[in-house]
C-alpha cells in the first residue's frame, strides 16, 4: 500500500517537472518527503535538530536548483535522500569543532551505557534505556555506515530506501549495499554491547 | 523484503533494525520546516515554462497515469483548442475582409464619383459641340458643323442616332452626298429612333440625298413616305420636293401626267403650309416661284454653284397648266393676306 502511494506521488511529481511547474514539484516533494529527509539528517548529525533543519532545508534548495533536470530515473525519495547523504556526509566532514564536541560527548555516554547490563528481552530492547545506548552507538559508527543504516532503516517502513536504491545513490551494486547494510548493523551492535571497538 | 532481511542480517541483527525503525518514530519534524523550505525554495525555482499548456499537462499526465485517460474531457479539450486557434484567425479573416470591403466600397466610392464627374463632363462637351454645330451650320461652314455632330455621336450612344441624321444634313448641304448617303443607309441602318419623327426626318434627308445623286425614284420613294405618313413637320417640304422630282421626271420624258403629278404635289404642300398659317402658304408659294427662276439668274448655292437639284423647278417653265395654276394660287394668297 505504502509503494503504490509512493508511486502515485512520484507520478505526480514527474508529470508537474515535465510540464515545468516546478512550484507544484517542490510542494509535492515537500509535503511528501520532509518527514523522511529531517530524520535521516537529525539522526546522520547525533540527533541535532537545529543543524538537521539547516541541512533540510538545504538538501530542498538543491532540490530546486536541479528539479528541471529530475526525471523518471530515480524516485523521488532517491534523489532527495542522494541529496541529503552528500550533504550531511559534508556537514560532519566541515564541522571539526562539532566533531570534537561529540566525541567528548559520546564518553560520557558511553561511561553511562556501560555502567547498563545488556538487552535481555524484546521489553527491554524497545526499553528507553535501550534506544537510548543505540542512539549513542549510532553518533560512534562511521558517518557512511551511519547514513547507509539511516537509508534503510530510518523512516520507519514507509520511509525507508530499498537496498537497489541505497546502491545507486551510493554508486555501488546491490550486494555491495548488502554488505554494508549488514557489516555497519553488526558494528552497531558492537558498540551497543562492548562499547565501540 | 522483511523476510530477504531476516535471512540477509540474521535473527541477531533484527533488534537493531527494530531500534532504528523506533529512533526514526521518535523524531517529530518542526512544524515551520514545511513553510521554511517552500518560501525559500520557490526563489530558487527555474523558470516555468510556459510551452507546456494545461491541455498538454492532461495528455502528459494521462500517459503516466496520473489522471485518468481523458474520454469526453479530452473531446472538450480539443474543441475548445479548435476554438482558440481558429477564432482568432476567423476574427483576423473577418477583419480583413471588412477591410477589402470598405477599400472595395471606397474605390467604387471613387468610381461612381468619377463616373459622375466624367458624365458631367461629357454634357458639357456635348452641349459645346452642339451649339459649336449649330453655329458653323448658320454660318455655312457645313464641314466643322458635320465634324462636330460626329464627335457627339460618338460620346454619347444615346444621341447617336440624331446627331448622325445632323451630321448627314451637314454632309449633304457640304454637296457631299456620297458621304450624306452612307451615313444614312450605313451608319443608323440598324438603330432605331425613340421619335418617329426622326425617322421621317432621315427619310427626308435620304431622299434629299438621292434627289441630288439623280437618284429620282428612290428620292421618290424616300419623300412619299414622309408626305404619306400623316401629319408631321416635314410634310410641307416633303410634298414640294415630291413636285421638283416630277417636274424633273417631265424634263426628261415630256410626259403631261409628270406636270399634272408635280401640281397636285405643290398644291398638297401649300396646303399643307395653309394648315399652320397664312404666311407660311404665301412663303411657301413665293419658295415655288423662286424655283421655277432660271438658274442664271439665282445667286450661288451652297455649294459653290447656282445649281441645286431640291430647287428645281425650271423644267416648268412654259408649261401653260403650271404656270396658270401657279398665279391663281398667287392671287388667292393675295386675297387672303
């Protein structure tokens, strides 16, 4: 159900490009994928809402700088989330003295996560405690490990990426994404129960 | 996909998928953000273009199935796509062709106009060529007089056939009677007159005209019928000139019955000339005895000459019957007179 409204919304949006209302593009395109866009990049910036907000706003201007070249190619989500990877990967790359900030940041929570036993049931994996230690496993994982898991897993199902079309915004193949997909999860859960490493 | 996942990630892995998918839930989206992307966005936006009309939009989105392929929708579309493109040019072809018709109505404007003006013209010329002929005639300059009576015939169909009997009488006064008979058997053969008595007036000329040639039975002939048809203007003459023709027959075959033809014809044109009045029968009597005159003792004719055969009565001269005749009728007129 959730495909075929997305599909109905990317035809939308192709038809109003083609015939260059691009105003009725950005609306579509906002109304429809800003929920997905803000969360990957309040959760690609440890959960910065301000500096989430500045970035999606800035993927959307992209977004408008380009919408006369957007076509069927991609989806629409796709494109936005492209825009949005490369965007927030600049962002922690530029932002050194944030960088800094986070990691004195992340040992305190670390001190704080370890002092926490490990999930034992689902209860306590959906815990608050417990999503709080992923939380903080997440802002220590590499910021493409941390996007690639943001792509497939963040939005919830309805917002989330497919792995074909993670690949083509990464540029890799499927089973690469696979892989990334599956060694950045192990390396999150790593860090969940040992702390990083 | 959940269960490519469960056996792609592995059953250990699913708790953190599960985490992620509840990290994302928890995140609530500042309300302002959609506003905020929307203004700033739409300075950024190209161009709309504007190729693209509403009726393409319909056709493009109904190919991706976006809408619903258009039925009667698309049917309405193209009528009213006829109507915008060919309204238009019908107004511009309505324009044009009101423009054509008031030129067309402006240059027939101008036609009439000039028409008019040439028409008021033409009178003009004509009552100057008139009056031109009319004066030279008076003044026995019959061959400017005939030229101007032929330049009217020739403007003005409408009087062709009076002015060519004028322009004839001039020839024939001008001695050229050759000329004077084309016109008439020739020229007006086939025209017929609105007035009879133009007709009469031809036939008199024609008459007067083979008169001249010797022609004398034709002349006849031509006379008679102007003498026989009733009253009419040139009855009186027509009568004199049918008793010059007889006494002229009598010069030739001294035949008695020619005289007696040639007096009862003078005595119908003074009888004739006694219908309108006294004086125009004493004139008329005075007219036959100037041409029983001999010749020689007549002054030069029009022509140059003191011959003339419409005047010639001289044949008579000593005919006891003619010349008895002739002075009762001079007395009788003293007596009225």
């Amino acid at each position: 159900m959730a495909e075929v409204h997305r599909e109905c919304i990317d035809r939308q949006i192709q038809a109003s490009t083609v015939a260059g209302d691009y105003r009725r593009t950005l609306e579509l395109l906002a109304r429809t994928y800003l929920d997905t866009v803000f969360h990957y990049c309040c959760r690609m910036l440890n959960g910065d809402r301000a500096l989430a907000e500045d970035v999606t706003q800035q993927v959307f201007e992209e977004a408008c700088k380009g919408i006369a070249e957007f076509r069927k190619e991609s989806s629409a989500k796709t494109w936005l989330l492209a825009i949005a990877h490369n965007l927030a990967l600049r962002e922690m790359q530029t932002r050194g003295r944030r960088a800094r900030l986070l990691d004195t940041h992340s040992a305190e929570v670390t001190a704080h996560v370890h002092s926490a036993p490990a999930p034992e049931s689902e209860s306590e994996v959906l815990s608050q405690e417990w999503l709080r230690r992923l939380h903080w496993a997440l802002g220590q994982l590499e910021p493409a490990e941390r996007s690639i898991l943001m792509m497939r897993f963040g939005g919830e199902r309805r917002g989330e990426l497919p792995a074909a079309e993670i690949a083509q915004i990464l540029g890799v193949s499927r089973a690469a994404t696979y892989r990334q997909l599956k060694e950045a999860l192990a390396q999150l859960k790593r860090i969940m129960i040992h702390g990083g490493g | 996909m959940e269960g490519d996942e469960r056996e792609e990630y592995g059953e250990e892995l699913q708790d953190v998928i599960e985490g992620l998918r509840s990290l994302a839930r928890g995140v609530e989206t500042p309300p302002a953000l959609l506003a905020k992307v929307l203004t700033r966005g739409e300075c950024l936006l190209p161009p709309q273009r504007r190729s693209m009309g509403w009726w393409r939009k319909v056709v493009m989105a109904s190919r991706r199935g976006v809408v619903a392929p258009p039925g009667w929708g698309l049917a309405f579309a193209s009528a009213c796509l006829v109507l915008l493109c060919v309204g238009p040019t019908i107004v511009t072809l309505r324009g044009a062709v009101a423009k054509l018709q008031a030129k067309l109505e402006a240059v027939e404007e101008r036609e009439r106009g000039a028409l008019e003006h040439e028409r008021q013209l033409t009178n003009i010329v004509i009552k100057q060529a008139d009056r031109l002929g009319r004066a030279n005639f008076e003044l026995g300059r019959y061959e400017e007089s005939e030229e101007s009576y032929w330049q009217i015939a020739e403007r003005n169909p409408q009087l062709q056939y009076d002015y060519l009997i004028k322009a004839a009488t001039a020839a024939w006064y001008a001695c050229d009677y050759q000329k004077s008979r084309d016109i008439l058997e020739e020229r007006i053969k086939d025209k017929q007159s609105s007035e009879s008595s133009k007709d009469l007036l031809r036939h008199f000329v024609l008459g007067s005209v083979y008169h001249s040639l010797g022609d004398l039975d034709t002349a006849m002939h031509q006379y008679k019928i102007v003498a026989e048809s009733g009253e009419n203007e040139y009855r009186e003459a027509a009568w004199f000139n049918v008793g010059v023709v007889y006494a002229l027959k009598y010069k030739k075959s001294k035949d008695e019955k020619e005289v007696a033809q040639s007096i009862a014809a003078l005595e119908e044109s003074i009888k004739e000339a006694s219908l309108r009045s006294r004086a125009q029968s004493a004139e008329r009597i005075r007219k036959i005895q100037e041409a029983r005159k001999p010749f020689d003792q007549r002054p030069l004719n029009k022509c140059g000459d003191q011959y003339h055969a419409t005047q010639d009565l001289t044949p008579l001269i000593g005919v006891s019957a003619f010349t008895e005749w002739l002075n009762q009728k001079q007395v009788l007129s003293q007596m009225s007179l």
